[in-house]
C-alpha cells in the first residue's frame, strides 16, 4: 500500500517550517503539526521506523526546533513505500 497521504502530509509540514524571514514559525510549526497528527492516525500501517520518526519530528517541533524536526521528516520520508526518489537536474 502506498502512503500518499503520510509523504504529503511530510511534505506539507515541511514547506510550513522551513526558515523564511518575516515568518511566525511557531504558528507554522503547530500547524505542521496538526497535518501530521491527522495523517499519522491515518496512516496506521505505514513503517514503524517512518511513524517514529514523525513522532520525533513532533516533538522537536513543540519546542521550536526545526532544523531537527526537517532532518527527521525528511528522513521518515525516505522510509515510506512506494516514494520515487527526487533527482535534481543538472544545469
């Protein structure tokens, strides 16, 4: 079974937090969190390591870290079935 919803909800979580100037990224940061609470109780057969990972992204990201929290969602992602990996082109 593909986890399109999990990787999407990752995704999602990780254009909210990344660092941009102006941003008020613990609001950002709590609704990253909430998309991956919902997807996570979605997702209940997605990989043990990848949902563990996303539990420790959570948590990093109720205390405002979130360089840790992009490094475990990005991590996560790469545990999750089916995910074609993304190569960047060559300019």
């Amino acid at each position: 079974m593909r986890h399109n919803s999990l990787d999407q909800a990752i995704c999602d979580a990780l254009v909210l937090i990344r660092v941009t100037g102006g941003a008020d990224l613990a609001l950002q940061a709590e609704q990253a969190r909430k998309c991956l609470t919902k997807a996570v109780a979605e997702a209940p057969d997605a990989p043990r390591q990848a949902l563990a990972l996303v539990a420790a992204a959570d948590e990093h990201l109720e205390y405002g870290e979130l360089m840790e929290a992009r490094t475990l969602l990005t991590a996560a992602r790469d545990l999750l079935p089916g995910r074609r990996a993304v190569v960047a082109a060559r300019a």
